[in-house]
C-alpha cells in the first residue's frame, strides 16, 4: 500500500520494467469461448451508402450451427491470412467481395458474434416471424470493415513471420516485407537495414516525418545511385542486432483484450474468457497466445526449441499453416512436398562434399 501506519507515503519498490503479473502468475491463462454460427448465404448491396453483406435467414435458409472444436481459433487464423493472400495475389482474378462471402460461408459469420448467437438461440426464436429478420439485419456487416481488419491482422501476421526467420538466419520474408500488394501495403520496419542510413546527403526534409515517404526518398535514391546499392536480397546491417524494438513494434500491433468470465458451453463452467466480438479478435487473441509462448530469440534457433503449434509459411508456395513440428518448413501440397524434398537432396550432398573435402585434407596431412 502506497502508505504506512503514519500516513507517511511510501514508494513502491516494484521495477515495472520487469516484475510483471501475467496470466499464468495470477492462476491459469485466460480461455478464449465463442459460439460459431454460419449463414447459408448473403446478399451484397448499398446499405445508407455502405457496401454490406446481408445474411440471409428465412427457411429453407436457416442458420448453421458447428461443433465449437470444428472452429478453432488457429483454424480461423490460418484461414484468414490466406484469404488476405489470396485476395492481395495479382494474379487472382475473383472479386475479394465474393472471396469473403465464401469464407463467412464457409468458416463462420464474422461480426457480432455472441449477441446474434443469443438471438438465434431463443428459444422463442421463430425463422418464418420477424425474429429472422431482426437477426439478420443485426447481421449485416460492410465488405470495407472486414476488408480494413482482414488487412492489419495479415500484414502483422506476416512481420511475425519475418521475426521468427531473422532468429533463424532466413531474412528472405524480412526483406520481401514492405512490398505494394494489390489491396495490403506490406511494412515498412526492415527497410531501415537496407543500408539507407550510410546514403550521404540524402534530403527527407520534404517527407514531414513520415517513415513511408522517407522510404520513398531513399528507393528514388537508390534508383539514381545503382553503384551504391547493397547486395540484392541482403541487408547491410543485421536486423537482429535491434530485435528488442522490432518485437516491440509487433506488440504495439496487437490489439488489446478485454476479459471477463463467461459460462464455456463444453464444460458449463465459469471461466476467465476474452470478449469475443467478431473472428478478428479470435484471430488477434490466438496470434497474441502465440507469441506470448515463443522461446526466447536467442533458442529460436535451437531445433529442439523451436515451437510447435505456430504459424508459419510454406518455404515454397507461401501459404500460412500451423506447424506441427518444429522441423516443418512446408506444406502439404504434392509441389511443396518436391520442394522439400529437393532442399534435402541438395543439404545431402553439400554435407557430403563437405564431409568429403575434410576427409581428402585429413588424408593428404598424414601422408
């Protein structure tokens, strides 16, 4: 208490840079309950000026109700980002409207989730009355929103990514990062290690302090100074040399939770639980668990520290997936598998070469 028992005020002898209280020190971590619901089908069109999808519910189109374990929350991760890669890639050719219908079809109904469940629930719940038309029009979410919260969870998904490979000495992802994407812009964090502090007599003045058009400065710099380029697809300085800040910037990304208790429909218990409003902030949460149970860096390299049930993306297609082992590096797609494949072929006979000159040299010293 911030006073003794003569009123005198006594400071605390706490460091909050390092005596925190997590979940785990508190008694358990925070659960993460939610009650998936899936609509048959949406109807896309101008709601006072928005462009929304409006559920459809009337019978012959009622509602779907999955097992809650057939919907996880690293199952609802993973299918998010790919549905943002999919819908950034330049080659894809369906509008991203029709993308995200079929992924709501598909997975579950994204917004407002627990209050629209409740409602679906009623017992009185009448899906020929005007019950169906209230839920459907509490349904209704605009394509823009989704599209806007579907954008920030893929980009920091993908600075995770970047993150983990520069404690494993693989910057490809890292140095691929800031990139224009067709609908995401990628980040800009890695760009500073390219080597643009070294550029002389650069002006950024015209930039107003904004770190993307500062990046803007330096690339129309660099276009003018090919000479004074780095190596393609190498940074000059090491980025993880200033780890403590790159990860600090990852935080900052992720949204804050609220927690209160909640009655889990498996077990009927109260349980500490996130608030759940949409499938965003199941996705932001199972993100947010996941890093918070990385190894430190400094082990991230060490195979048998490197953690099991994250997210990752295939070395060859690209594709996001949970790793089910700390060795996995690819999916199971027939062409990432060859992919793989051949990277061991090739790690064999470099292992042999090597092993092979050692010998000739051991050999060649004795004679």
């Amino acid at each position: 208490m911030p006073y003794n028992w003569n009123g005198d005020f006594i400071p605390s002898k706490a460091d909050k840079s390092t005596d925190i209280l997590g979940q785990k020190e508190i008694g358990g971590v925070g659960q993460l309950i939610y009650h998936p619901f899936r609509y048959r089908d949406y109807i896309l069109t101008n709601d006072r000026e928005e462009y929304c999808a409006f559920p459809v519910c009337r019978p012959g189109y009622e509602p779907d109700f999955p097992a809650n374990d057939s919907v996880s929350g690293k199952g609802l991760l993973v299918s998010l980002c790919n549905l943002a890669r999919q819908i950034d890639d330049w080659d894809n050719k369906i509008p991203y409207d029709q993308l995200i219908i079929q992924w709501c079809k598909e997975n579950m109904h994204p917004y407002n989730i627990d209050f629209v469940y409740g409602e679906l629930t009623e017992d009185s719940f009448d899906i020929t009355g005007y019950d169906a038309e209230l839920a459907a029009r509490d349904s209704i979410f605009a394509i823009n929103d989704f599209m806007k919260d579907l954008g920030a969870l893929y980009t920091t998904a993908l600075f995770y990514e970047a993150l983990e490979g520069i404690c494993v000495a693989n910057e490809d992802a890292a140095y691929d990062l800031y990139r224009e994407g067709k609908y995401f812009e990628g980040l800009p964090f890695f760009e500073s290690f390219k080597g643009i502090h070294s550029m002389p007599d650069v002006d950024v003045s015209q930039a107003g302090g904004s770190l993307v058009k500062e990046m803007q400065i330096y690339a129309e710099y660099r276009k003018s100074h090919p000479e004074e380029q780095p190596p393609d697809g190498q940074f000059v300085t090491e980025p993880y040399d200033d780890y403590g800040n790159l990860l600090n910037k990852l935080i900052e990304r992720i949204p804050d939770f609220n927690m209160r208790l909640k009655i889990n429909p498996k077990t009927n218990r109260i349980e500490f639980s996130a608030d759940v409003n949409s499938v965003f902030d199941i996705a932001w949460f199972t993100l947010a668990r996941m890093i918070s149970e990385d190894p430190a860096p400094e082990n991230k390299g060490k195979s048998e520290d490197r953690a099991e049930d994250i997210m990752i993306c295939c070395r060859h297609c690209g594709a996001f997936l949970i790793r089910r082992n700390g060795r996995q590096e690819y999916c199971d797609k027939p062409d990432c598998q060859k992919a793989r494949n051949a990277k061991n072929q090739r790690e064999f006979r470099r292992r042999k070469r090597i092993k092979n000159a050692q010998n000739q040299k051991k050999n060649t010293a004795k004679t």
